[in-house]
C-alpha cells in the first residue's frame, strides 16, 4: 500500500495517474498473502511469486532494444502510425484504463510478459 514518503501521482501524457488507484483494483495486503486472483496468475510449479507493490519506474532513458524490456511481441511488431492515433484517441476519451495489470518487473529489472 502507498506510504506517505511514496510518490503516488505522476503525469501520464499530461494527465496525473495515481498509482493507488491499481492498489485499489488489484489489492494486497500482507507479505505472503494476496487478494486478487491476478496473483496467481504469475506462479508457475517450480516458482512461488510474491507481490511486492507498486512503483514508478522511468524508461524514457532506454534504448528500444535495451535488456530491461522482456516483451517480445512489441518489439517485433513495434507500433505503425495507425495504432499511435488510435491509442492517442482512446486514451483522450477514456483516460489510462486501470482495470487492466499494469507492466511486472522482476527482480532483477526486467519488465516480464
């Protein structure tokens, strides 16, 4: 959960996004125990995930290629002019959607699929 030392709002394309409001939707409490079935989602047999919580994380330094981004099928598509336009309307008329998991970084900063 956010602390008060915690910066929770930044500008997102000019818009301030909290990041409370995925705490809200994809709530956790208590190290070791998780309140959302999205959780779960990221064990697999071998590995026991835990959820650590939410930060801003700056990527606006990284090359396109750089090691941290781990998410194969943007870089091979990449985005054509159409979809940017698209994405820029929806994101004007709906604002940033928190209903959906944000990226996960792993614990050696990569961002994971």
């Amino acid at each position: 959960m956010a602390t008060k030392n915690k910066i929770t709002t930044r500008k997102f394309c000019g818009v301030d996004l909290d990041i409370t409001e995925f705490e809200n939707t994809f709530p956790y409490n208590q190290q070791g125990q998780q309140d959302h079935s999205v959780y779960s989602s990221f064990n697999t047999p071998s590995t026991k995930t835990e959820f650590l919580g939410y930060e801003w994380f700056y990527i606006g330094d990284e090359p396109d290629d750089s090691d941290i981004f781990d998410n194969k099928e943007v870089k091979s598509t990449g985005t054509i002019e159409s979809d940017v336009d698209g994405i820029a309307y929806d994101f004007r008329m709906s604002g940033y959607d928190v209903s959906k998991f944000p990226a996960v970084i792993d614990q050696y900063n990569k961002f994971r699929n």
